[in-house]
C-alpha cells in the first residue's frame, strides 16, 4: 500500500472534525427528550388536573342537582348509593385534581384519574346506546334534557375524556418532574421513576 493510498490515522484528522456521531448527538436548536417529556409531563398535569376541579366545582355548590345527573344515567343501583356518588364525587374530583396538579403521587393518582374518564366515558356511551337524552353533568349539575330545543353531546363529552385519558396515561408512564410535591418530598427519583415497570 503506498502513501497516497493508506488510511488517514485518528490522530491525522483536522482539529476541528468532530468525532463519529457527535454532529447529531449536538445539533444546535435541537430539543431533547428529557425537555420534551417533562413539557409534556406538565402540560398534562395541568389539563387532567384542571379539569377535575372544574368538574368538582361545578357541581359542589349544587349536591342535590347532582344526584338527579347520577340518576338520569337511570343505573339499576339503589337511592342511597346514587345520593353518596352524586354527594361525594365532586369533592373526590376536587381532592383528584388538586394532587395531579400539584404532582403528588403523580404516577398512582394520574392512574385513578385515567380510571374516573373510563367511567365516564363508558357511563356517556351507555347513555348515547340506550337513547338516553341527558347532559353528561361532567362540567355541569347535569340532569335529563326536556327542552326539545337542546341536543346531546355524546361525542364532544366522549373525545374530551378519552383526551383526557391520554394525559392521566402520560402520567402513569412518566411520573418524575422537578417541578412537582414528589420530587419535594424526594419520592419520585427524578429520572429513574419514568419508567413503567410491573414486578
């Protein structure tokens, strides 16, 4: 092999060449995982947890209304327990929301608030299949609709919880954020924790 054909060595190389795969590992303007994950991460703490204390808000001022929204859903379940669902679920909305917001427990309570919009969601569909005309009482007192006047919004209601689906799985798989009561309390690692793991 002659000069002008031999390798040029590692150490031939110009100064200013940068090593195998380091030009794509640091594009300038480039955003990283990590800073898109905990955009996101707050982002859909933010919408789930909002969203339920709204919900719970809403309803809080007015409890008996309430309860005639559980019983327009017209479930085959006694008076009492719809009086304690229509009484107690928006304080656990409230509470719900309140702890997502704020990052407590971020992976198991975005995991009850993702179990609460299946519910709902499965609840408002069942509603739509039996030809109920009821409004959903998500961000309302709810209740039957007798004006004719007014039209369902099963598919709206439908599309906004599976959104909100979404988020609370965000939550379940990537719990860790600075910015969060767990990560105060030191009980989310900040980056071990953001992966979903089943013993």
């Amino acid at each position: 092999m002659t000069a002008a054909t031999r390798p040029a060595s590692p150490e031939s190389a110009p100064p200013d060449s940068p090593a195998p795969g380091e030009g794509e590992r640091s594009k300038p303007g480039a955003v990283s995982w990590p800073v898109v994950r905990l955009g996101l991460q707050i982002l859909a703490r933010l919408l789930l947890g909002g969203a339920l204390i709204v919900a719970g808000a809403k309803k809080l001022f007015d409890l008996d209304q309430s309860v005639v929204a559980v019983q327009a859903y017209d479930f085959p379940i006694p008076t009492g327990l719809e009086t304690l669902i229509g009484h107690g679920l928006p304080i656990v909305e409230i509470l719900l929301g309140l702890a997502i917001l704020l990052g407590l427990a971020t992976r198991w309570t975005g995991l009850l608030g993702g179990l609460l919009m299946v519910v709902y969601i499965a609840s408002i569909a069942s509603a739509w299949a039996r030809g109920l005309a009821i409004d959903c009482g998500c961000f309302t007192p709810g209740g039957v609709i007798l004006d004719p006047a007014q039209k369902t919004q099963y598919a709206q209601d439908i599309a906004r919880d599976a959104g909100l689906t979404i988020c609370a799985a965000w939550l379940v798989l990537f719990p860790a954020s600075p910015l969060s009561v767990d990560a105060w309390l030191r009980q989310v690692p900040p980056e071990d924790d953001n992966e979903f793991e089943i013993d």
